[in-house]
C-alpha cells in the first residue's frame, strides 16, 4: 500500500532533508511540496494525499491556520524546529511532531504509526462500503427515492450540496462529496474531478482534451470532464 505524501515547509534545506527520509522508505510516494501556506493548501485540495508533512512556524500563516483552512485533513506529521509547539500541535489531532532536525529513526518510528493509522482507516472504510446493489433514501423537498447505488450515473457538487443523477432525476443530496465517496464502491466509481464522481458503467465516450485531460460522455448525455491527474489513473484503470 503506497501511502501518498506531500511537504509544507518554507525551508528548502528542510525540504530537501525530508525527502532523503522519505526515499528511505519504499512505501512512500512523495507527490508534491509546498514553501507556504496558500501554496500547500491549494496542493492539498487538488491532490488530496495520505500524509502531510506540516512546518509549524512559517512566514504570514503557520502550520496551524493551514489546517484550519481545509474541510478535510490528511494524516498530519508536524515538523518544527521549536519543541515549544508540541502541546498545541496535538491539540489539532496531529499524529506525530518531529523536531529538527529530524533522525532517520525518529522519522521511522513516525512513519509507524502513520502506517498504523492508515490500515485502521482502511478496515473502517472497507466496513462502511456501499455494493451496486445497496438502495440509499434521498429526500429533495416533498420528493423522496429509495434508489440503487448502482443506479446513480453522477454525483455532482452543488454548493454546500451534491447533486446525484439517476433516471431523469436530479435532486440534492446533504453529503458532501468527500463523505459519499468514502462509502461508493471503487470498482464502479471514480472521482473524476475536485467536484464530480462518475460511474464508469455509464461512460459511453472517451476523448483528449485540453492540455492532457480528458473528457467523458454519458449515457444519460452529461459531460465530465477529469482532470489531468485523473486521466493517468482513469486510463490505466480502464486500459486505455
């Protein structure tokens, strides 16, 4: 199991010794770093990692505003030169703090329980999982469904709600995208953007678009289209 992470530290000489920890370890893939606060966040929106390795004190905003700044945190290692930070980093739920410069076996015994966490969330998540053939009630002002899961061509975000397409029916649902996907079923659906998630059994066309991305048709005639990270994995997924 690869468990995808990401770097915000403003030093670049931190950066570096982080990513030499990092090779270390076979089963961590380093998919992008950050030097700031609004750079990391906007990093952690549009590829969503596993593991955040998070400076605590850096220029304008700290580690701690970042965090505050997203809707859904990934597993948290904070990293700081200042151990006066321990107390409040683990009041916002961080699995670890790391003070600089940080050992190979300090980092190790880190990664151990980040290992940990993530087959925890793992047996969760199997546990909770819809089938194709699991019905979910929906209610959108008077109208009510009992539809099957299978059934949902596209999930949608609107606003604060996500809009679930089935039949000709497109009412809203309150979830947000992130908590429905946890429960869908990874083999028939996949997110194809930031604000979408598809069923792949309605996918009736394929074509490139713009600047490596791709763009999906429907059956029910909606277009999607996925973004450049999610077409690699679209098309490897389906073997294109």
């Amino acid at each position: 199991m690869k468990i995808r992470a990401v770097i915000v530290e403003d030093s670049r000489l931190a950066r570096n010794e982080l990513k030499e920890l990092i090779k270390l370890h076979d089963d961590l893939d380093l998919i992008g770093e950050a030097e700031n606060v609004d750079d990391g966040v906007e990093l952690i929106q549009s590829e969503r990692p596993d593991l955040l390795f998070l400076d605590i004190n850096m220029p304008e905003k700290d580690g701690f505003e970042l965090l505050e700044m997203l809707d859904e945190v990934p597993i948290t290692v904070f990293t700081t030169a200042y151990d006066e930070y321990a107390i409040k980093s683990f009041e916002y739920n961080a699995l670890d703090y790391l003070l600089k410069p940080v050992s190979e076996k300090r980092f190790g015994l880190a990664l151990e329980k980040v290992r940990a966490q993530m087959e925890s969330r793992n047996n969760q998540s199997k546990a909770k999982k819809l089938t194709e053939g699991s019905q979910i009630f929906i209610k959108d002002g008077e109208s009510c469904w009992l539809v099957k899961v299978g059934d949902i061509a596209l999930f949608e975000i609107v606003g604060n709600y996500t809009r679930v397409y089935f039949s000709d029916e497109k009412p809203l649902l309150y979830k947000s995208l992130n908590q429905i996907e946890e429960k869908l079923p990874e083999e028939s659906f996949f997110r194809a953007n930031r604000q979408q998630i598809v069923n792949t059994n309605f996918v009736e066309g394929v074509v490139p678009w713009f600047n490596g991305k791709l763009k999906l048709t429907l059956t029910n005639g909606e277009e999607v289209e996925v973004s450049r990270r999610q077409s690699y994995i679209f098309k490897d997924r389906m073997s294109l």
